[in-house]
C-alpha cells in the first residue's frame, strides 16, 4: 500500500533533482610531460637500448648505477 507524500513533504522529485551531488570539471590546463631526444641509446659502451624519449636518465635499466634512497633522516657527510 503506497503511503500518500504531504504538501510539507521534502522528497517531491524536484527537490531530489536539487540534491543530486554533482561533479565539477578541473580547472586549468595540465602540464605537458618534458621530453627528450627521440634517438637517445644506453651510454653503456656496447648496448644498443633505444631510451624512451621519457627516460630522464642516460643508461637503460640494466645498465644503470645502483641508487639506494633515503628512508629517514638527516645525511652525514662521510670523513
């Protein structure tokens, strides 16, 4: 059995349109990724990796230094 809505009653199907959360579009314009030179190979002497025109770095992923990153703390200059 349907209950009858009262004149009082906030959930007239205009007002649910009028609650309805909506979203927004960003705003503004987004930054191009930087790129570098499209024929880039591994500096490695005898590899012949091509390097993504994205790859900042100079070595492929085989051939790159080891990095360790900083977990926590302050750096002690070594002597």
């Amino acid at each position: 059995m349907a209950v009858p809505r009262s004149a009082n009653d906030n959930h007239t199907d205009d007002n649910m349109a009028e609650n309805v959360l909506r979203g927004q579009r960003i705003l503004g314009t987004s930054r191009a990724p930087k790129e570098y030179s499209v024929e880039r190979t591994c500096a490695k002497d005898g590899c012949k990796t091509k390097l993504s025109r994205y790859n900042r770095r100079e070595f492929c992923f085989a051939h790159a230094p080891t990095r360790f990153p900083r977990l926590r703390g302050r750096v002690v200059p070594e002597g």
